[in-house]
C-alpha cells in the first residue's frame, strides 16, 4: 500500500511539529537549571540534528570555512519554511542565537525552551521597541562574544527569488562593528511544497558567503550594506536553483515511499 503526496505530507508535518514540541517539553527542566544561556542552544540542536534523517534529507555544506571566525558576527540566511530550522542546526555556530518574532515566546514550552536557549525576541509591530533591541544586542555581542542568526526577509518566502530584506540585521552589525555572514539554503521545491501537499526526500546545498565587513560603517551606510548583500544573495540563490534542479533530476530517492 502506497500513501497518497498529501497524507505523506501531512503525517511529516505533523510529526515535525510533534517532535519539537516534545523535545522542548524534555530538555526545558534541564536547560533550566543552567537558566537563560546561549549554551542551552546546544540542546536545541542536538534535538533537531535527528530530523534530516527521519526525512531522508541530505545536506551539502559550502563554504563552511567562512563561519571559522573568533569573535562576534551577524548571519543573515534566506527563509522559506519551518524546514530551515534543520538546515540552521545544521551549520550554527558555537554561541550564537537566532532573532524570533516574539509571538514564538507565548507557545507553551517551546516558547519556554527558546527563551532558555537565549533566543533573542522582536516585537516586529513596535520600531521603537525593536530598536531597544538592537541596541541591547549589539552591547550584548561585544560583551559576551555572542554570534546572531537573522532572516531578514522578516517572514518564510518559498519563492523563487528573495524578498526584500529588513534593515534591522544591518543596523545590527553596523552598531556592534561585526562582520555579516550571508548564507543561503537551497530552494526545497524539488522535494517540499506546501501548496502541493508534498513532501518527500532530496538534497539541500547550504552556501556560506564570504563575510561582509562593516567595521568604519555608520547608520548612513546601512541602505547600500543591505542592497549588495541582497543582491549577493538573490545572485547566489538564482545559481544554486539552476544546478540544483539538474543535479536532482539525477539522484535517486533517499527513502520508499511512505
């Protein structure tokens, strides 16, 4: 018997979901004993690690060197779906955090588990609030060697071509003085869609960029930063799409059908 594409994929949502929401439930009262700390993310990761797996999903890292870095730096990546959480595990650095909208901070435990992994939350309806902030992270970076993981399209595009990207990232490592490091996740429509209710196994290419550095910069210069870093991007994803979509068409599945 063979499961028709749309309850494959809504038994895979469903236990993504299902998977995060029971791990966070298991590693709180542990993180929670060490209190909100940056290192709780390493428990984070190591429950999300196992899910490529579960979803036949192969990961091929470029320019993993580019990460090798000693002090703070802010990495802004693409955002097409939940999924980009196993590509982020995937390549997170050693004491970095991602910036969440705050409405992840009020679902039960893992809105609990994020805060004790130093997530770091954003009101995206208040500019002043969110200006506070920026600030208080970029005294945080400096201080504390903490890395900052951003998607600045500011909400999941499973287009074929990027958003335009929020400035807050940039003002971000503008006023803390650190380098940007652009990464870009493959495009998932060779194995994922949530329109079409699909959702099987495949490959998935992270491209680290080379750093962008920002030391000298002022606020003035953050609409140029944001610009070339996008186009960067949106030139590196066009060319991940084309050959990826080649490199595909050949490989076979990673697992049966369900």
């Amino acid at each position: 018997y063979r499961c028709s594409p749309p309850f494959q994929y809504l038994c895979k949502v469903a236990f993504f979901n299902c998977w995060i929401v029971a791990w966070a439930t298991l590693l709180s009262p542990f993180a929670a004993f060490r209190g909100r700390s940056v290192e709780n993310m390493k428990l984070l990761r190591a429950a999300l690690l196992p899910l490529k797996r579960f979803y036949g999903i192969r990961m091929q890292v470029r320019g993993s060197e580019q990460l090798q870095l000693q002090g703070p730096f802010v990495i802004v990546c693409n955002h097409q779906a939940s999924l980009d959480l196993i590509g982020m595990v995937e390549v997170i650095p050693e004491r970095c955090v991602p910036i969440a909208k705050r409405e992840l901070l009020y679902l039960g435990t893992v809105g609990w588990a994020c805060w004790l992994s130093g997530i770091i939350f954003i009101d995206r309806h208040r500019r002043d609030t969110a200006i506070d902030v920026i600030s208080h992270t970029a005294r945080t970076m400096r201080q504390e060697n903490l890395r900052v993981w951003v998607f600045p399209e500011g909400t999941r595009n499973p287009g074929k071509s990027m958003l335009p990207f929020k400035r807050g990232a940039f003002h971000l490592a503008v006023q803390a003085q650190v380098p940007i490091v652009p990464i870009v996740i493959s495009p998932y429509w060779e194995f994922f869609s949530s329109k079409e209710k699909r959702f099987t196994s495949g490959t998935c290419t992270i491209q680290v960029l080379p750093r962008v550095e920002t030391r000298g910069l002022s606020p003035k210069d953050v609409p140029e930063l944001t610009e070339s870093v996008h186009q960067a991007m949106a030139e590196a994803l066009a060319k991940m799409s084309m050959s990826d979509h080649g490199d595909q068409d050949m490989e076979q599945p990673l697992l049966g059908p369900g």
